[in-house]
C-alpha cells in the first residue's frame, strides 16, 4: 500500500479507537470520510496521477476506506451498548425498596361537618330535606313572618334576581314547602347553600345552612333545648359548655341564640371570642303562630321549634378555624392539616389551625 495512503489509514483507525462518545467518532468520521475528509482529499487528487497509477491507487484509497467504515461501525456499536448499559443503570429499580403510595385526598371539612350534623340529626328520626336555592320572596321572606321593611329584605343583605326571585338568604323556605306538603308531625332538617352580602372573616357571601324543624303536639321549649345541648355534645365533646340567651327572629316566638364556650379560652375570654369567652353557633325557638298558619296548621292544635346554623360555623369550632375563608380558598396547606384533626377535636388551648400552618 502506497505509504501516504497507509499513513491516513492507520492514524484514522488510531482516531476511531480513542473515540470515548458518539458525537466524538461522528468527528472522527468526517474528518477522514467526510467531503472534505483526509481520505475523500486522496480520491480527489488521483486526477493528478499518471493514467497507470491511478487504478492502483484508487484500489488503496478504497480499501482504506472500507476498513475505517468497518472501525467506526464497530466501535459506534460499542459506543451504543455502553452507553444503553449506563442509561440502564441509572434507571435501574431496587425492586426491594417500599412502593410509592399515591397521595390521596379526603372530604373537605365542611361536607365533613355537614355529614356529621344530618348523620346526628337523622339518627334522631328527622328526614334531610332540600329546597332550590332560587326562591321567591314569599317563601324566603313574606311566609315566615317576615316584614317588608325588615333589614333582611335591603339589597345591601339579599342577592335579588330578576323579579319576585332571589338567592336564598337562609334554608327555611324548605321548612314552608315541606309543611305545605305534609300534615303533622312534621320532622325534617334542611340542608343547602345560601347566599348573603357579607363578607369578613367569619362572614362569606355563600356559605352552608343546615334549617331543623320539628311540629307536633305538645312540642315545648324544653323539647328544643334538650335536643341542641345533646346535638352539641355529641359534635364538640361530653364537657363542652353552652348558654341560650333571648333573641329575636320574626318566624320564631320566643326566639334565643345558642353559645358555645370558646374552644381557645375555655369561656376565660380571648381575641377570638372578642372576650366575652362564649361563640355564637345557631339561632332558635318555638315558630311563630302565624307561620304555622300561613301554611294552614291550627297553631291551637300543633306546635314546634325550629333552629338554624352555619355549617362553616360549627368546622370553624370543631376544627379551630378563625377565618371563614380559609375554607374557600384551595390552600393545599390548610387542606391537608385536617385529617390530624378528624379523631378529636382541639382541646381548650390549642391553636387554630391556619397557625399551624403558617397560613
């Protein structure tokens, strides 16, 4: 072999052996094979050759190119295989590592709570109820005994549509439909949205209302408060504390409104409790002899109490929540604190949980 030609052949198949890459023997490849690579130069320069030479020395220049192609198709192929046998190890898996379990949800707290206050209520014998949350102004204000210059009834508090309609403001229309529909004894609950202009804190323009109605004869005030002191027992605790004070709602006659000892002081008085040591939970009473008219009962034969609360309002107690909002609001954070929360309810003391948090 001419020795020029064998000087490129070995200093190529020496480049193709100290190729560490792919990239790297792909520059190997064109700096010998390429257009304008050492070998391909060769070929060209036969022209310049006497015309008897040129035979032996195309068969030279072509024999070491067939031997570099063979080089660089050995060692890319061996390039390949490490190179797979590496990625392979980096992917490899200890089959006998621990599983990766998927993250799993839970039900938010406040269809937690809504479920245990239906779950106490129905135990009792009353039937859950729903109504629309589209209503009227008869059944959301005018049936149950609701004046027309009553506060409730400004656009500053109620969501009003398009003529009579409206957006609920609590879920005692439900209570009308179902004692227009049913003769006594009458024992439901009322769950649902509703819908209010306020907004702060421990106010949000649509929160989550649980109405309970109970008619009957000989229904007293006693029934009512035995009822919601076993109600408050059985969600926040045997030693939970309560009080009723006097109130008044236009559907009920006498009408009060149901603390419950604040689970951060203990009744001693703090920030949250704005110092008095007691949270409001529900409203409630006897209802009112004109709304048991008004759907043709004989307030002479029958009698009863209803009472009304806020779904958000019982989770911001049972839970340690002091923001309404927090609920509304998606943070993944706050969210995923509550299943530590689900056995037992804070102790008097504890902090509230967007504390916990950070939030």
């Amino acid at each position: 072999m001419d020795l020029e030609v064998g000087s490129v052949q070995e200093e190529a198949l020496e480049q193709v052996a100290r190729a560490q890459s792919l990239p790297e023997l792909e520059q190997v490849r064109v700096a010998y094979l390429g257009r304008k690579g050492k070998l391909t130069q060769l070929l060209r320069q036969m022209g310049e050759l006497p015309p008897e030479e040129r035979p032996r020395r195309g068969a030279q220049v072509n024999e070491a190119k067939r031997r570099v192609e063979e080089a660089l198709e050995a060692r890319r192929r061996e390039l390949a295989q490490a190179e797979e046998e590496r990625r392979l190890a980096a992917e490899r898996l200890d089959v006998t590592l621990p599983g990766w379990r998927p993250a799993l949800g839970h039900r938010h707290p406040v269809s937690l709570a809504m479920d245990e206050i239906l779950r106490f209520f129905t135990g009792l014998g009353y039937e859950a109820v729903e109504g629309p949350e589209v209503e009227t102004d008869y059944y959301n204000f005018e049936a149950l005994n609701i004046p027309p210059d009553h506060p409730a009834r400004d656009m500053q508090d109620t969501f009003y549509l398009q003529g009579e309609l409206l957006l609920r403001t609590h879920t005692s229309p439900g209570q009308i439909h179902t004692m227009e529909a049913c003769r006594p004894p009458v024992r439901v609950v009322v769950p649902g949205r509703v819908y209010r202009r306020d907004a702060d804190a421990t106010h949000s323009p649509m929160f989550h209302q649980v109405e309970g109605l109970l008619v009957d004869r000989r229904v007293t005030l006693g029934d009512l408060k035995g009822t919601l002191i076993a109600f408050v027992r059985a969600i926040f605790g045997q030693d939970r504390k309560v009080r009723f004070r006097p109130s008044y709602f236009p559907f009920t006659e006498p009408s009060a409104e149901m603390d419950v000892a604040c689970w951060v002081c203990d009744g001693a008085g703090c920030r949250l409790c704005g110092g008095e040591g007691w949270i409001e939970i529900l409203g409630c009473g006897m209802v009112h002899p004109r709304v048991l008219e008004m759907v043709g009962y004989d307030p002479q034969e029958v009698s009863g109490f209803a009472f009304g609360m806020g779904v958000e309002r019982v989770a911001m107690l049972k839970y340690a929540v002091s923001d309404i909002r927090l609920f509304f609001e998606n943070d993944q954070r706050f969210l995923a604190s509550f299943p530590a929360y689900l056995v037992e309810p804070p102790q008097p003391g504890s902090p509230t949980l967007q504390e916990e948090v950070g939030a």
